[in-house]
C-alpha cells in the first residue's frame, strides 16, 4: 500500500481508506474522491449501519443543490467526526428501531 500511495496509483483519506483516483481529462486533474463513498467505507470498517441525515440526505436526493459543510449521517455506531481535506463527516449515535 505504502509503494501505491508514493507512486499516486491510489490515495489515503484516512488511516485504512484508500481510494483510486480518476483523471479527469476535460479539467485537466484528478477527480476528488465522493464524501458518501468515503462514508459508506468507513461505515464498512466499523461494521456500522448508515443513512445520511438533515441536508445530506437532501443533497444526495437531489432537492438541494446546497452542497453540506458538515456531511451527516446517523448510525448505530458511536459519535464521532472524521475530517480529511476540508471535508467533515459526522455521524451520530441512533438506535435501530
């Protein structure tokens, strides 16, 4: 992993998430990685069941195009922010009913 990420064949975002970036060739860079993608992977990590939540879950379907500050999503894991670049992922603690 350590080779990949020095060659740039992929890229860390947190300790454990890797992510394959795209070039985009029309803007000349590479693609940012997808906050909901990152969070469904840290979900996958701690075993946690998620859904996002407030202005997230508005934004992913689509009925605003206001792009979240904070990223929400409740889960049945703990409370707890991850940050990378300048991005936040929160997710709070709800119980499965």
């Amino acid at each position: 992993m350590n080779r990949l990420t020095n060659s740039e064949k992929i890229k860390k975002i947190l300790k454990g998430i890797y992510y394959n970036p795209k070039y985009n060739e029309l803007i000349e860079e590479y693609e940012a990685s997808s906050v909901h993608e990152v969070a469904k992977a840290i979900a996958r990590k701690y075993n946690w069941t998620i859904a996002p939540s407030g202005n997230t879950a508005l934004n992913l379907l689509g009925l605003s195009t206001q792009v979240p500050f904070k990223w929400t999503y409740i889960s049945d894991g703990r409370y707890v922010d991850f940050s990378f670049g300048n991005t936040v992922i929160e997710f709070k603690d709800r119980n499965n009913k």
